[in-house]
C-alpha cells in the first residue's frame, strides 16, 4: 500500500519527509521518492527498493535550506519498480504524486507526446504531472490548471 507525505513549513523539509517514509515502512512499497523546493527549482530524488536506498542518495542533502516538499512510497501498478518510475513524477511547474489509477493516462500521455512533453517514466502519475502542467500553462492559474486537468482525467 502506498503511503504520502507533505511539509511545508519553518524546518528544512527533506529530513522530515525521509523520517516521515520510515515510519510508513510497514505498509509494503517497492520504491520511494521526495520531491522539494530548493533554489528556486523542483529537485526530486528517488530510489527503487527499500528507503535506506533513498537515504543514501540523500546523504549530504538532508539539510538543505528547503521548506517546502513531498514524499511517497510506491506499489508498482504503470511500470515496474524502477528509480525512474518511482514518485514523486516532475513537470516543468509541478511535483505530483498519488495513489490509485488513471485508466485513461495512455490516451493523455499521447496527447502530450504531441504537444511536446518528454516522459522520463512508465507511469500514469507521471501523465497527470504533465497534464497539469499543460493545463497550468493555458490558464495561468494553478487551482484552474488542476480544476481542468481532472476534467480530462
């Protein structure tokens, strides 16, 4: 079972969400990921495998001057348990994550195929990231973009 979460706030985030992942260890996942603010850019750093494999690839990250981030721990259902396919998934504007599945995504992920997006996973999560970011860059407005985009969902 999959497990989520967030952190905004005063404290620099990434050590929290990586304590926060261990203590939703004992629901089962194959993989993990953050996704968090810093320097003015989305930074996502994920891991196949148990979280001990994403701490190592945070090692020298935890302190960080970031405030703002997510995190997950996945059940493969689009694409096998890969780094790459792990969430959180990234667009240009957008860090997403989510548990469930988006029976149309091979439809979407066509539609932005055409319009240009370049697809770094094999997963649904990662088309919604995309269309929202799509959506976001016709409306200018973050609520409208998300509104819009579970329209097509």
């Amino acid at each position: 079972m999959c497990g989520i979460i967030g952190y905004v706030g005063p404290k620099k985030c990434a050590d929290i969400l990586l304590n926060g992942l261990k203590t939703l260890e004992y629901r089962g996942y194959d993989s993990a990921g953050l996704a968090f603010f810093e320097d003015g850019e989305i930074q996502e750093v994920k891991a196949a495998g148990r979280i001990s494999n994403l701490e190592k690839k945070m090692e020298g990250r935890l302190d960080a001057d970031t405030h703002c981030g997510i995190g997950h721990t996945r059940w493969a259902t689009h694409g096998g348990p890969t780094d790459e396919n792990a969430h959180p998934h990234c667009s240009e504007h957008i860090a997403l994550l989510h548990n469930g599945i988006i029976e149309n995504y091979l439809e979407l992920k066509e539609f932005l195929l055409k319009k240009g997006y370049i697809f770094k996973s094999q997963t649904d999560t990662g088309t919604a990231a995309h269309l929202i970011d799509w959506c976001y860059k016709q409306t200018g407005d973050f609520l409208d973009a998300v509104i819009m985009a579970l329209g097509k969902i």
